[in-house]
C-alpha cells in the first residue's frame, strides 16, 4: 500500500543477463528452534514493520513508538523506524507493514528516569519525555523484545495473546517514574481516561480511537474503537500524577480528554490526557507489570488478564510460552539445508506473515462488532478476528495462513462474514479492529473467502456467506453511487456497481480509485465467488459470476499496444500512456495488465501468443542493456515492491518458459529480499509481501484467488516439509537448490511430472516432490502450461481473411473489422455494402457480435440499423441466418439458428445509418 510512479524505459538483447548470487553467509544447516532464527529487525526501515513482542495472530503488540522530535507523527507506520533511535513510549498495540500513518499504537508506557514536572502533552518535541537508544543494547527476537535506553532505563517486553509482561529495571539512586500515554494513539483519539489506584498498584482506562488515513480524506477522521487496559505492577506507588493538555497534576489518580483529530485528521499538538506514577524502588531496581487488554469492557481486560497471565506469572514463564507458541506455528515449515542468512530471511517473513489478522474476542468470547454492539463467537468458531487489509492479503497471505492452519483460515472467513451481518451487508476491503476503513480497491473479501475455503479453510458458515456476498456484488445501494472517500478510500464495497451491471467494466467516470484497476479487482472477486458457488453445488450462481469474471476483456484494448486501460462510459478510449497511474491504484497499465491471473491464458491470445508475450515479460524486467529492473525502474518496469506486480514473475509458467519463472523468481529472492532492517521491498502490508516470499523459497505459489492449484518454480532451500494442521503432509526434496534456481526434472508422488504446477488435490492430501535442479535452464520442462478458467469461446472470425465492398479510405478496409481492435474500422459508402470473412474451413457457430460506429467512439446515429449476416459452405450460395432490424446498440449480439455451419460469413449493410443514408461503420465482426 504505497504509492509508486514509473517512466518508459525500453530493453535490448537479454543473452548477457545472470544472477545475482546472495552472500553465503554461514554454512547450511537444519533448523530446530524456528523462532530463534527470526530478527524482528527486519523490515522495520521502509518495511513499516514492528520489532515488539507479539504472539502468533495476538491481540498485543507491545513494541516501541519512535520520535524524531513531533509528537504528532510517528516516524514510521509500523511505530518503529530503524534510523530513529529515539523512543517515547512502548505502546500495547500496532500493525505490521500498513501504509498512512499507521494506526493503533495504543496505550504507550513511557519508563522515565526522572520526576515529572510538566505535562508530557506540552513536550511538543519529545524533548524530555523520551530517551534516544543504540542498536548495540537492543534485542528482537520472536515473542520478546528489550532495549536499554541512554537514559538508563533497560526495558524488556513479552506478551500472551491478549495481554503483556514487560521489566523495566531503572538506573539505582535515581526518581523511577512511569507515564501512560492514554490518548497517544499513532494517529490520535477523540476520547481517554486513566485511573491510577497506588491502593492496588494498578493503572487502569481506556482510548477511543480510529482515523486510519484519515489525514487523507475527511470520511475516515473518525474513531470507531475503544480499548480498555488494565495494568498491574509489583512495586508500590512512591507518588502519583496525571495531566490533560499543558497542566500537570501531581497527586492526581484520574484524567480524561483526547487528542482530536484536529482539522486536517493529525492529532493536534498540546492536547492530551495521561497519568503517571513513581515506584518505591527500596526492595530493588526492578519492576515488573502485566497488562490486559480488551476491545469489550474493563471487565474483559481484567479477565483476559487473569486468565493469560495472572498474579505469579513471571515475565520469563511467558515469554517462554510465546517463544513456545512461536516455535509450534512456525514449525509448521521444516526449511532445511539453507544459509544462515536464507533461513533468517525466511523464518522471519513466516513470522511477519502470521502476526494478523489479530485475536480480537476476549477469553470469555465476547467482541466488540461493526455495529458497535457486543457479540459473542458464532458456533464453532474458536476466534473472532480483526485487521484485514484485504487488497494485500487476498493474494497469498490467507492462502499460506490455510494452508498451515485450516482452523484459522476457517474462523477468519467467518469473522468477515459476522462483520458484514454486523455491517448492513457491507464486506469493507479494509477493516481495522471493529471499524470499516473503506481503504484500497476491490471487492477482496470476496476473493479471499473462496481462497480460504479452497484450501481447506471450509469450517465456517460458507453458504451464509455466498448468499450475502453474492447480494452485495448485485444490489447496487447509494454509497456505491457515491464518490465521498475517493479516490483512496471509496465508500461503497463495489464503486460504481451500476456501471459494472450495464456496461460490464467500471469506466473511466466512475467512482472507483482507477475504473480499469477497478475492473480487474471486480473481475477476481466474481471469479472467487464463482468458485466458491460451484464448490456448494450452486450452479447458477457459478456461470453467473464465471462470466462476470471476463469483463476484463472489456478493458483490454489492443489498439494501444495491447494494454489494459480505462475506458470511457460510451466506450472510447482516453489517450494512454502506458507507464501511467491513470485508472490505477498504485500501479500503471503496463504493471497492471498482468493482473488477470485466472485466465492467464485468455489474456496471452489477445496478447499474440507465447512469444510475444515472453518477449514482453522479458522487456518488463530488465533494462535495456539487460540488467534486472524489479522495482524503482518506472511505470513500464515491475515493481516487485508491491502487490498488483508481485504475480508476474509465475506467468511464464503460461507461456510454455518455467525456467524464465525459475531465474526472475530467484533473482527476486536474492537481492531484493534480506536479513536486514530494510531487507522488505515495500510496506509488507500485513504480511502480504512476506507471505509471497514465503511461497516463492519453496518453490511454490497459489495460482489465482478462489482456487487452490499451485504453480511450480524451484525451491530456495534443499529440504521443505509442510506439516499442515489438518494433517496432510508436503515434502519437497532439492539437492543444491541453494546455489542450482533451475529445473531440469521434478517427480509429483513419484511419477515424472513436466507440469509446472500442481492440482488441487496436492494441496488437499499432501505429497512428495522430488526435485532435480541445475545451474543452466532447461526450457524443455514445464511446457505443460497450468490451467486458465473461460466461460466463453474464441472469436472464429478474429484475424481471418476479410473482403468487402470499396471502402470510404485506404486506413479502412475490411480486415480492420476482424483485427480485434475498436480503434480503427471498415467503412464503405458502396452502393451495395457488405463484409465477408472466410474462416478457413467449415465451422460451427453460435452467435455472432457487430461492434458499430460508437462502440469506436464515433456518434450513436452511425450506428448500423438494418443489416443481415449469411453463412456459406462455397462462398457462392448463402444462408441468411440473422435478420437485424432497427437496430440502435453500439454493440449488437445475435444467436445463431441451431445447427449454424459455414465457412464463409457475410454481413449485408442495409440501412447503415439511424437516419439511413451514409457510410457503413463496422468496428468488429465477431463469430462464436
């Protein structure tokens, strides 16, 4: 989820490009303790992740707030900001990889050494309360955190599901003091209240937040969350304080008062509420606190407190059982025989791709839900689950989480499915905690659902969920005819769905952050719902959705080079710049035409075919003098930083060239991925980006949402075993893989395989495959292209020898009108008009469609009003087998009688205009 601008770059000969090797760091070796290979680190300079204490999927994300001197901003989305060695608070919760500005980063403990004079809300700067740090006293690690600060402070954090433990040990002799931020969310509150009882050494309250984006646009300053906290400590209270705004007051134990969202949606500096307390530090330097959290009730966070980590918890007891929850979920992926930096690299991208979505009921069930109304866990479920950054997630990241645990997959479908009961119908694309952000584009909830239950993920309520997503992608209500929130955050779930019911793609004016982006998006989420209704036995609904699911052909336009592109509400076509953002969110045409990954095949024809494609893909990832261009090379380039690029590398898989996949693939694992703090292209984006990388160093990735196929590449790693949690087994066996990225055989339960893919029912029942790689390509293997899904036939007439009467100009003769293209035409203003095709040989056919005068751009009252088509064995004897009379459509459909065979097609202008005299104006003559 970050912005990105390309330019035109243009490619010679590729013959000289190679590999670029990854350092070798230290020798192979197999791994026995996952967790202790991950490095928190990673990522946390332009990754936008969190070095904190977390648990798998956990509610608690206690990890530090940095500050380069505005207590407005945090340096960075994730909190954190390797660069900036300034902390002014360790807040309980966050997000991994978002972009904006972040959000959460509630409830910040600051432990200072000092005595609170003033209040920290008039500390602008982050000039007293804060304490700068060295990397050098600093550890991440899974499930635990510590950092000692300059000002001598040693902090260390750990944390349950649902609560934290963190120790603060302070410098000897000196005022030990702890601040609690309440109102200091990342990006603001509009409410908080503190409670400090020295009676109980407990600190208590709550803030209400939200405004995610919400310096954007004016639809997101809002708050839609309150957390409750409750925070136990094991020293008592030497004094206590609180302050709201610039007072301070000392010996105060309650206050209240948000920062606002001001009037641009950033906090507004000076404002604020908090509290604070000194410790009697006369039985030692150390104190120690547990912390609960709820999204219900103080009641809630009390008791998730006693139930995860009650009074005799130590810290190290829980900071063994997350270490211990680490190594169960990641174990689920024995990677063996790497480097040193290649398994740290690969055991902390499985880490950051299994931090969300996030626990978000308490022990006892409850949830807050989007109607803002408690709820409790639907039968079955195990977990209600929050922060679901769907435009990211739905291409890989559910996969990998249902792949391992079918469970959660199951119980994440269904916490979407209760927050749009609980939403009027709506499937938000971005949904933090218990509110809808509207952020992004799409509709991914209803790709991600049938891709959880593609892969095993079925325990949940899925024909509930059919049924209501199936209403919200055809019922078409006000805020999907509003333009409030565009373009980054669009308030209806499908932006003009009007347009995508009657025109079938979203144009140009529509209300969507880019129609034709917008048509992609809509184009996978009907093919995903699709899918999943013929998984349920619901066939109607399949071929309904199915072919919703080939409007992209509609912006497909190959008289621009063979781009997708936006188009018009009366079917013309703005000019193009093919490294362009327009009709795009995040991206360009030239990154975006890719993105048709069910019917790869369907978009490779209208493409030229394999070689023009191979050659195109050839050109999109290197420069011109054949160096590799992955990200940062400009519009017409990839950009393997970010989402709607990161299926490209797999396409070659299509085109008959998997050693092409095998060397791009590895070449992107080995440079643009590390073991370093900025060792993540781009904004993981709730471990969406960690999640692709995951499946590419095992040789493997999901072939399109709603399905579970997967495409085939070469493993990083010699040895990978998949322990998924519904029982089946994957073994992937590859001698030398570390330094050999190409195929030359693979073995699928022990049969030679030439296929560079899988079934479904690999991944359903488990299997082995036994690699065989080498250090050159092998082209040969793999030639067996995966599967495309297309509900309709080819074109018979597309591309055919064509005749015609004399046509008004040279640039319009009759084969413009079979050349698949609405930017040029046949017109003839002969007294007898007509356009023959011939097919070749003698073909059966079903329907036939005429593209006329508007649907190229020209006036309506061009378009063709009387006309019929014939059919002939010999071009000498003619059937009439269409009558088309009073015609007014741009684009006219006509069926076939029955039985249909001819080789020769002929269409006979009758009347060629609305007002009958003029010219005949056929942009195509299409035959099925």
């Amino acid at each position: 989820m970050s912005a990105h601008r390309r330019v035109l770059v243009s490619v010679a000969l590729l013959a000289a490009t190679v590999l670029t090797p990854l350092a070798t760091g230290q020798p192979a070796y197999a791994v026995t303790n996952p967790a202790g290979s991950v490095n928190t680190l990673i990522g946390t300079q332009g990754g936008e992740t969190l070095p904190g204490a977390v648990t798998p999927y956990g509610m608690v994300q206690w990890s530090p707030e940095n500050t380069a001197g505005n207590q407005t901003r945090t340096v960075r989305p994730g909190g954190y900001g390797y660069n900036t060695t300034k902390i002014r608070g360790f807040s309980l919760t966050h997000m991994s990889g978002t972009g904006c500005a972040g959000g959460s980063g509630d409830i910040p403990f600051f432990p200072y050494a000092g005595t609170v004079s003033s209040s920290p809300s008039a500390d602008r700067t982050d000039a007293v309360y804060a304490s700068t740090f060295s990397h050098a006293n600093e550890t991440a690690k899974a499930g635990y955190y510590q950092v000692k600060l300059d000002s001598g402070v040693n902090t260390e954090l750990t944390a349950s599901a649902r609560t934290g433990s963190g120790r603060f040990t302070y410098p000897a002799g000196g005022t030990a003091s702890m601040l609690v931020r309440t109102s200091n969310s990342e990006v603001g509150s509009s409410a908080a209240q503190i409670s400090v009882n020295a009676a109980t050494r407990t600190i208590s309250g709550s803030v209400t937040s939200g405004n995610f984006c919400g310096y954007i646009n004016a639809v997101a300053r809002r708050s839609y969350y309150t957390l409750y906290f409750t925070a136990v400590f094991d020293k008592p209270f030497a004094s206590t304080g609180t302050w709201q705004d610039g007072t301070v007051t000392p010996g105060g134990t309650s206050s209240s008062g948000g920062t606002t969202y001001g009037t641009d949606g950033w906090p507004v500096a000076g404002k604020g509420s908090g509290g604070y307390v000194t410790f009697d530090l006369s039985q030692g330097t150390t104190v120690n606190a547990r912390v609960g959290i709820s999204y219900v009730s103080p009641a809630g966070a009390q008791a998730n407190l006693a139930a995860e980590n009650p009074a005799g918890t130590s810290f190290d007891t829980l900071r063994q059982r997350a270490t211990d929850a680490w190594n169960t979920e990641l174990g689920r992926i024995d990677a063996n025989g790497g480097t040193t930096a290649q398994t740290t690299t690969f055991y902390s991208a499985l880490y950051h791709s299994l931090l969300h979505p996030n626990v978000f009921n308490d022990v006892n069930g409850q949830y807050m839900g989007m109607d803002q109304q408690v709820h409790t866990l639907s039968s079955g479920q195990k977990a209600q689950y929050a922060n679901f950054s769907g435009w990211d997630v739905y291409r890989g990241q559910v996969q990998l989480v249902t792949l391992l645990r079918p469970d959660i997959g199951a119980d994440i479908a269904q916490s979407l499915l209760n927050q749009a009961d609980q939403n009027n119908g709506v499937w938000d694309r971005w949904t933090h905690n218990q509110g809808g952000t509207h952020v992004m584009t799409g509709d991914p909830a209803h790709a991600a659902v049938p891709s959880i239950y593609a892969f095993g993920g079925t325990g949940f309520n899925a024909s509930a969920a059919l049924t209501s997503m199936v209403r919200a992608a055809t019922t078409v209500t006000p805020a999907d005819l509003s333009r409030d929130g565009w373009n980054v955050m669009v308030v209806g779930e499908r932006p003009s769905l009007d347009k995508w019911l009657s025109l079938h793609y979203i144009p140009t004016e529509g209300n969507a952050w880019g129609g034709a982006g917008e048509t992609l998006e809509d184009a996978i989420a009907d093919f995903g719902l699709a899918q999943l209704a013929q998984r349920l036995g619901n066939t109607g609904t399949a071929q309904q959705f199915g072919e919703r699911a080939q409007y992209w052909k509609n912006v497909f336009n190959p008289g621009n080079g063979g781009y997708i592109q936006n188009r018009n509400t009366n079917g013309t076509w703005p000019s193009f710049d093919p490294g362009s953002s327009s009709g795009f969110a995040e991206g360009s045409a030239a990154q975006y035409t890719w993105m048709v990954p069910h019917n790869v095949r369907g978009l490779f024809d209208r493409m030229g075919g394999n070689t023009a494609v191979v050659n195109r893909l050839d050109t999109f990832f290197h420069n011109s003098d054949g160096s590799w261009s992955l990200k940062g090379g400009g519009g017409t380039k990839s950009a393997l930083d970010n989402e709607p690029s990161i299926w490209t590398p797999w396409l070659y898989n299509y085109a008959g060239r998997a050693d092409k996949t095998q060397q791009t693939v590895r070449q992107v694992l080995n440079t643009l991925w590390a073991p370093t703090p900025t060792g993540i292209p781009g904004q993981d984006d709730l471990g969406a980006m960690s999640a692709w990388y995951v499946w590419s160093a095992m040789g493997l990735h999901p072939l399109t949402p709603g399905r579970s196929e997967l495409l085939v590449s070469s493993p990083l790693f010699p040895q990978v075993t998949v322990h998924r949690g519904n029982g089946p087994t994957i073994s992937v066996s590859a001698p030398g893989a570390t330094k050999n990225p190409y195929v030359q055989s693979l073995s699928v339960n022990g049969s030679a395989s030439n296929r560079a893919w899988l079934p479904e029912s690999f991944v359903a029942t488990g299997g082995t495959l036994d690699f065989t790689l080498g250090a050159t390509a092998k082209p040969s293997w793999g030639t067996e292209a995966p599967p495309s899904f297309d509900t309709t036939s080819a074109n018979l007439a597309l591309g055919k020898p064509a005749t015609g009467s004399a046509a008004c100009n040279a640039n319009e003769t009759p084969p413009n009108a079979v050349n698949g293209s609405v930017a040029d035409k046949w017109c003839s203003t002969a007294a007898t008009k007509y356009l023959q095709v011939d097919l070749g040989a003698a073909t059966a056919i079903g329907s036939f469609t005429v593209r006329h005068a508007a649907a190229g751009g020209e006036t309506a009252t061009w378009n063709t009003r009387d006309f019929d088509i014939q059919v002939s064995a010999d071009g000498s004897a003619w059937t009439t087998v269409v009558q088309a009379r009073g015609n007014t459509a741009n684009v006219s459909t006509h069926a076939a009688p029955a039985g249909t065979r001819g080789r020769y097609l002929r269409l006979n202008v009758l009347t060629p205009q609305q007002n009958t005299g003029g010219a005949a104006r056929i942009y195509e003559f299409e035959a099925y």
